[in-house]
C-alpha cells in the first residue's frame, strides 16, 4: 500500500456505522469519503464526521471522486442491486458484508465477509 485509497460505505445500519466510526482504515492506507443510505430518516443525519448522503446522488458522487473501492452493508434483498449501481458508477473493488455471493463483471474484485462463517471455522478447531 503505496497510497491512500478513497472508499464509500453503502448501508447505514449498525455495521455501516461501525465501520464509519473505525480509526483503523487510516494508518492503513484507507479514507472514508463518504457513506450513503436509501433511508429517508437517515439521509442527511451524521455519523461521526460524515454525513449520510442518498443513494440518488451516489453515481454522481462517486465518478466526481473517483473512488473505486466500496464496503457494502445492506440487506441480501437489495445487495446485487446496490453492487450493480456501484460498477456502473465505477467502483473496481467491494467488500461485501451482505449475506449473499454477489455476481459481477470481471475485473471487479469482491470480497466477502460473512461473521457466521468465520465463527463456523472458528469452532471446528475447538473441543
């Protein structure tokens, strides 16, 4: 890591929120530009020092910043979706919080992140 990568989070509930407020992204070579929500009672409400954006302007904002990596936290029902606008918007790399194996285009890279799975391997190795 040479640089400092720009990133979005999509999905403002409680694991969005934890990651907006997580000092570990910095010294690592991660910035938190922006997060964003399809939640009316969200949208312009703060989460630390950043500001919930809607999802409407999110195409704008990300090609404007050029951003290509996006951690995203929402629903199973709305992931695929959500991937798709990101790629579309220019987003080159996910990680996927959403319990669901997302389907992208190649040169898209997704990483998934599944606590109950970890948790399963985790407890294979226990008495």
């Amino acid at each position: 890591v040479d640089r400092v990568w720009e990133v979005v989070i999509v999905g403002m509930g409680d694991i969005g929120h934890a990651l907006a407020r997580y000092n570990g992204f910095a010294n690592r070579g991660f910035h938190i530009n922006m997060v964003f929500d399809i939640d009316p009672e969200k949208i312009g409400q703060k989460v630390g020092e950043y500001e919930i954006f809607d999802m409407a302007v999110l195409p704008e904002k990300i090609k404007q910043n050029k951003i290509k990596i996006a951690m995203l936290t929402v629903p199973a029902t709305t992931a695929q979706e959500t991937a798709e606008m990101l790629i579309k918007a220019g987003i080159k790399a996910i990680l996927n919080y959403a319990p669901i194996s997302l389907t992208v285009p190649p040169g898209v890279r997704v990483q998934h992140i599944d606590p109950a799975t970890h948790l399963q391997r985790m407890t294979y190795y226990l008495d």
